[in-house]
C-alpha cells in the first residue's frame, strides 16, 4: 500500500528496515518485492533495454529484493523544509535498506521518468545524529541518496516535456540490488570480481573476423600456420575494440558492404583481438597478443574503438623501440575511434559511476547490438566499485589522464604507422541522456566535461589533438568529425555511413 510524503523531514516506514526519507517532496512512495513483472507494470518505451538490463542482472548473480515505485514533487512555499542536495546542486532523497550481511554487497540503481538510469552506490558513514532517519533492521543497515529532480526537456525540443517512461512526470523506480562476494572476504573479492568474471566472459582471443561471422560471437581461431601464411601474404587488417566490449559488439555496426569490401582488399587477412578491458591494463594486452604472433614479421593496419587505440598504440609505438617485438610486429595505420589519447575524466574514481551511468542509460535508450553483454560488463564494474574504487581495474585506470600509464604513453617515441581520426561532438536531446550529462536541474553544462565538446565519454579534440606526444594533433585532413546537429554519440560511431566511406578511403 502506498505511503504517503509530505514533504517533512522526517523518515516514513516503508516496510521493516525500509526508511525513506524525502525532504521538500511531496507525494507516495509504494515498495514492492522485485523482479522484472514489477518493472514492466510500471514502465513503457524502455522494454527492450530493460529486457536486457534484466539478463544481464541474472548473468552478474545480482537479484534485485525490493523496488519502490515514487511519484514526487517539490513542495512549494516558505514552510518547506530543507530538501537535500548533491554536490551538483541536485535535489535528492535518501533511502535505507536492511544491510544484507558481510558475504553480500548492495546497489540501488534508479529509473527516472526520462528514463535516466543511475547506479547508488551505499553511503560510508551513518547519518548525523537528529539528522531524522532512525537505523533500520537489527542487523544494521544501508543508506543510498538518489537523485529526486525532474529532468527538464533541453532548448528547442517541443514536446519532450510530456515525455515519460512511466506515463507520468515525476515518477521513479528504485531497484535494490543484492549480490554475493563469492570469497567471503570484501578485500580479496573487490580486487577479482572483474578478473574472475573476465575469465569467464572476456577471455583473451585472436580471432577471424570475416563477412559472414563479424556480428557474432562465435568465431574460428587462426592455427600458427595461418597466422605464418598471412604474415607472408600481404598486410593484416586487425580490429581492436574498446572498454567493455567485444570485436562482434564494437564494430557489428557496420554494414556488411564495408566488411566485405575490406575483407577483398586485404586477401581475406582480417583478425580481430578479443581482450579484457578491466582487470588488465593495455600493454598486459599487447604481450598477450605478442606471444600469440608468429616469428616471421607481419605488417599491420588497425582499425580501433575507444580504449582499443590505447592498446594499438602501445603495439605501434613500443614495438618500434623495442627490438624483440619491432622485428614481428609493424604498424603501417591507425584509425583511432573515439579513442582517448588525452584520457578522459570518466577514468577518474569520483566520476567512473558517472560513465557508467551513461553507457547504461544509452544502451537501454537507444539498444543496438549485443546489449546484455556490454551490461555485463558496466555492473561488473559497478561492483567493483563498491568496495575499492578502482582496485583491479588496472584497465579502466589506463584512461585516466593524469594516469601513470597514459603520461608514459605520450611521452615515448613515435613510430612510423600513420594516424587517422573519428570523433564526435554529441549533445543529448533524449531527456534521459539530458538529465545525466546536465547535473543540477537549471544548469546545462556538462558537469564532469565543463563546456569541453565530447561524446558522452570521451572529449572530443582528445581523440586527434595534442597530447604531448610527437605524432599529436592528427592531420586535420585524417580526421572525421561528426557535429552535434549529426547526432553521433561514443557508441554509435560504427553504425554511421561516413565512417565506412572513410575506412575504405583510408585502408588497403
């Protein structure tokens, strides 16, 4: 039965241990047991990405116990009381839950009525004292401050004001989220959650990457020998995909012509290299990929999405300077997309939810491709950081700009491969995405970005600008720029004709 919110600040009772607290909002809060039939009694216009969201829950061994269906609004007037607010300036609201024990950890990830969707993760210390939120369960129990503002529509988009997921503006869904540590022991989980998982869902592979089997995850893996007889035929097309994803979910957007025009050009010679993303960093990829190599030298153009060019970098530029690898291994070409060759602030542990709210809010939105998968990997990650920011990251940690990793990489010695761009400048007009990259609710600008061009992850000019190192800024005329009028965000970038125009102008 629903509860009613006046506004107070004051705690009300959804069930035993549920605590709710909602300064300044007025409205109901009803908490149900959870599962996807709750969801879909509650929501349109997001089945096939929640769909996938819940398989990928199922496939994390993350269960979703309860789900409280929200209808708020401020409350206006001198008397309200005051409401609280995140470091972004938005409203918010604080839930607490019973605390499921030392072998469980928990989330909470919120759907607003845009269709936003944000990952909680609990708070570290318990609430001052008269602060109004009495301690749950006995047992314990765990705080979570969620979000609470109404997104509005951006400028110049009539009739998004009305648009809801829920039917009604001002509607939230809250998903309690409990899952296992697998040891027992939070140190030791947190630092191989994503290794573990990994292991069993991002293995390392070389694999072919042909007309007929690019889309899929199934595919042949090349013997030494073949590998030895491409090595001596001609040039290797190789595709090196980014964080959280794989060859098939990267570039199974473009078109067959292109595959297969690309497969003629280079004699059938078209590998791909699967890889982990999180656990190892890329150069741990690259020595992988190095002992799977044959001794004969093979020449290679690379083809390269988001993370993926840092790893393809490492093979071109590290190779080039040392003899045991410059001897097998050399990189005629490079087309970087999206690529972070200046890092990206999204790599930074007060910011890496923010990413992954956005890649989860655009996949449900707009789901194109092996959706459950990539959702996967972003709760893995999300996991992780619940108990230790980025330990066992090493991956993800690559990215940061002021990393270790990425300071040594544009620092070191340029190689003799030629570099080429795709990068986009995307600016939300889907209210769901608004709400993500806008922060407080009367505030447009990016708040992780600043005013800086970007495509939801990764800044824009970071793909081909300078960065220190010698081959940085990329020749404007090898660089491919969609505007924010094209609509071109980090992970639509395959899918779109150019890029395909521009790949057959660039490689064979």
């Amino acid at each position: 039965m629903p509860v009613t919110l006046s506004g107070s600040n004051q705690a009300v009772a959804l069930a035993p241990g549920y605590l709710l607290r909602a300064p300044g909002l007025r409205g109901t809060a009803d908490l149900h047991r959870g599962g996807a039939a709750a969801t879909r009694s509650a929501t349109r216009g997001l089945d096939d990405g929640l769909d996938a969201l819940e398989a990928a829950l199922r496939e994390t061994d993350v269960t979703e116990v309860r789900q409280v269906d929200l209808a708020l609004q401020p409350v206006a007037g001198p008397q309200v009381a005051a409401v609280l607010r995140s470091a972004q300036g938005e409203t918010e609201l604080e839930l607490e839950v019973p605390d499921a024990g030392p072998d469980h950890g928990q989330l909470v990830l919120s759907i607003d009525d845009a269709g936003a969707l944000r990952w909680h993760l609990p708070e570290p210390e318990a609430p001052a004292a008269g602060a109004g939120v009495s301690r749950g369960a006995a047992g314990g129990s765990k705080r979570f401050r969620i979000p609470a503002s109404v997104a509005p529509p951006p400028p110049g988009a009539a009739g998004l004001a009305q648009r809801s997921v829920f039917g009604a503006i001002g509607r939230r869904l809250l998903k309690v989220l409990v899952y296992p540590l697998t040891d027992g022991v939070v140190g030791a989980a947190s630092e191989f959650i994503a290794r573990r998982w990994e292991e069993r869902k991002r293995p390392y592979r070389l694999r072919h990457f042909t007309p007929a089997d690019y889309q899929s995850a199934t595919a042949s893996v090349p013997t030494a020998g073949e590998l030895a007889a491409m090595a001596a035929a001609g040039p290797v097309l190789l595709f090196v995909h980014g964080t959280f994803s794989t060859s098939h979910g990267g570039f199974g957007g473009l078109p067959v012509a292109t595959m297969d025009t690309l497969h003629q050009r280079y004699g059938a010679r078209v590998l791909a290299f699967d890889h982990p993303t999180l656990s190892d960093d890329p150069r741990a990829n690259v020595q992988w990929l190095l002992a799977q190599l044959p001794a004969a030298r093979m020449e290679v153009d690379i083809v390269c999405h988001s993370r993926g060019g840092l790893v393809s970098r490492v093979l071109a530029e590290t190779s080039a300077s040392t003899a045991a690898n410059g001897a097998r291994v050399g990189v005629r070409r490079i087309v970087f997309g999206a690529t972070p060759n200046s890092g990206t602030l999204l790599a930074d542990p007060d910011h890496m939810v923010n990413m992954i709210d956005r890649l989860t809010t655009a996949l449900a939105l707009f789901p194109t491709g092996p959706v459950t998968e990539t959702l996967e990997a972003l709760i893995t990650v999300v996991k992780v950081l619940g108990h230790g920011g980025l330990k066992g990251l090493d991956g993800l940690a690559s990215m940061h700009p002021q990393g270790d990793f990425l300071g040594a990489l544009n620092r070191e010695g340029a190689g003799p491969a030629e570099y080429f761009a795709i990068a986009a400048n995307y600016e939300a007009t889907d209210r769901g995405l608004r709400a993500l990259v806008s922060g407080a609710i009367d505030n447009v600008a990016d708040q992780v970005f600043g005013d800086a061009p970007n495509d939801l992850v990764v800044p824009t000019a970071g793909v081909y600008g300078k960065n220190g190192h010698a081959r940085f800024p990329v020749p404007s005329e090898q660089v491919l720029l969609f505007e924010p009028a094209q609509g071109v965000m980090h992970t639509s970038l395959f899918g779109q004709p150019t890029v395909s125009e521009r790949l057959l102008a660039w490689l064979g």
